[in-house]
C-alpha cells in the first residue's frame, strides 16, 4: 500500500469519527496511527493531529456525560 494511500485512510477515519462522535474513541487512535505511518507532513497533516486530539477527549467527554447521566 502507498503512503499517501494511509494518509488519506487516515483523514476519513477522523471524518467518520466526527460523524459517529459515539465509536470517536476507537476511530481517533486508528485515524492517529494511519495518519502518523503515512509520513506526509504538510498543513493537512496538522490539521488532521489537532483534531483528532479534540475529537477524542470530546467523545471522551460525552461518552462519560451519557454514562453520568444514566446513574
């Protein structure tokens, strides 16, 4: 597989874990890593580390919320 091919593998994981912010914490690692084995580095690649960082603790986040509000 090309390494341009694991970064873009990698952008939609982080964009189906925007979508599904619910699986966020299993789809922002995977985006993670993908993104980090591409070996692309540009603005796009900055961009996708930012928010995969902000979409993990905010599905984090609402999974524990949902969790609390249960209780």
């Amino acid at each position: 597989m090309k390494k341009t091919n694991f970064f873009y593998f990698g952008l939609s994981c982080c964009l189906l874990g925007w979508a599904f912010i619910g699986f966020g914490f299993i789809l922002f690692p995977l985006s993670l890593f993908f993104v980090l084995a591409s070996r692309v580095v540009n603005i796009a690649f900055w961009a996708i580390i930012v928010s995969d960082i902000v979409g993990f603790s905010t599905s984090l986040y609402l999974i524990a919320h949902r969790i609390y509000s249960q209780l």
